[in-house]
C-alpha cells in the first residue's frame, strides 16, 4: 500500500503562541516532527501542511517538503484532506500533528494496518494505567472485540461501577495516540460531515465520523504514550526529557 503521510501545523496556537516554532532539542518542534516521522521509514512520501510562510522556510531549510493550505481549517484532519487532494494516487493517508514530537513508529505503522486490514479509519493507542482516568487532557478509547472503536472521551471510560470489576475494567484501559490514517475516500467524507455535539463537547474531531456510523480501527501498540505539547508546561517537561527519548526510543524503520 502506498502511504502519503501528511504533518498539519499552525501559527494559531492560543495555549502556547507559535507553537510548531517553538525550540525542543534546540530546533523548531515542527522540524523535529518531520524529522522523526520521515524516519520511521512508513511512508513514501512525507509533507508539511501549513498556511504559515514561516512554517514552511524552516522545514524547507532542513530539506522537508511543504505544501501550503488554507488558514480557516478548523481541525488537522481538514488540513490534511486539503493537501490530500493535491497528492492523488496513494492507497492510505496518514496524519501525525505537528505537536507530537513523541510519536513513535508503532503507533504510525498500527494506524495504517488498521486501514489495510478493511477498517476505512484507523488509530492507535497504549495500554494505560488507572492514573490516566482523572486526567481529562488524556483521551481514552474502548474498542468492540473486532478492534474497532466504540467511544473516544476526555471523561474516566470504561466507568467502573463496582469495586470488584477493577482488574477487567484495568486490562482494557487504552490511551489514544495523535494519529490517523484513513482511506482517501474516507478522509472526504469525514471532512464533508458538518461538526457534531459529541465533537464539540469533547473537543475531539475523531467523534465526527465515529458518530456518522464510520468504523475506525485501533492498533494497541507498546508504550511508550506518545503525548503532545499544548502548554509552556509542556514544552518544559518535553525539553528535560527529550534527550533521553531520542537515546530510548525504536530505530527508524523499525516499527
């Protein structure tokens, strides 16, 4: 299957202003992105997606490919079916943020067999510990027995209703991963749909198709829980650790 793999990124950032420019490692978080994605060896072609000409000039001086997008896109996945359209012809598309520096190739690669496996939609996600279920900036997914998911919430799911269901509830605990892949129709009509309540009240975009009756698969992946950055704080904690990640973490191509 041929695989375009798409990084959304924006000036637009409230929470942290200019974020994809913002240093990690001592280089804009947004070349860090393309740089690891572009290594995890996934995907045949790798492009930026922004409406900033200063997104673009520091991904271009390091050799990345970018393509220039409209600024009223609401969500990722609006940015990248625009970009989609330019690049015809491959079999699955793929979208890592541009705040995911800590995205790992397991996660890329577990999206895209879900799509090869039949899912028109697929996703990732960590097996987790009960610490994730007070954090509403921590997504949960439960799946179906297929693979497929049934919810994405901020809110503690699965609810545990009696004391004595804890090591069930406990085996089936998943993070979701900052990733997507979708069949290129289905990416059309994902963004064709109009916002829906599930979405707007998580702030999740993947409930848009999930609530139109689309099926997306997710791949659960070993650790670790690739995380975004939203906060200055975020980007502090990325910092301290970012050095030690990169020393940990899988070859590329390895996934």
């Amino acid at each position: 299957m041929s695989v375009l793999l798409v990084i959304p990124a924006r000036l637009g950032a409230t929470r942290l202003p200019r974020k994809p420019l913002r240093l990690i490692g001592g280089e804009p978080m947004i070349v860090q992105v393309w740089r690891r994605v572009a290594a995890f060896g996934v995907a045949d072609r790798v492009v930026v997606a922004t409406d900033a000409e200063e997104i673009a000039q520091v991904v271009r001086a390091v050799g990345g490919e970018v393509a220039m997008s409209r600024a009223e896109h609401q969500s990722g996945s609006d940015r990248v079916a625009e970009v989609a359209v330019a690049y015809p012809g491959y079999d699955v598309v793929v979208n890592v943020q541009g705040d995911e520096p800590f995205m790992t190739p397991h996660a890329v690669a577990g999206a895209i067999r879900m799509v090869a496996q039949g899912f028109p939609l697929g996703t990732a996600a960590v097996p987790a510990t009960s610490e994730i279920l007070g954090n509403a900036a921590t997504v949960k997914v439960v799946t179906a027995d297929d693979g497929g998911a049934l919810y994405f919430s901020r809110a503690p799911i699965p609810f545990l209703r009696d004391a004595a269901d804890a090591a069930d509830r406990d085996a089936r605990l998943l993070q979701h991963l900052g990733v997507y892949a979708y069949r290129p129709d289905a990416l059309a009509a994902w963004v064709a749909l109009p916002t829906h309540p599930l979405e707007r009240a998580e702030r999740l975009e993947q409930l848009r198709p999930l609530a139109a009756g689309w099926r997306m698969g997710v791949a659960v992946v070993p650790g670790p829980a690739a995380w975004g950055i939203d906060t200055e704080d975020d980007l502090v904690r990325a910092n301290a650790v970012w050095p030690e990640f990169l020393r940990t973490q899988t070859p590329a191509g390895a996934a």
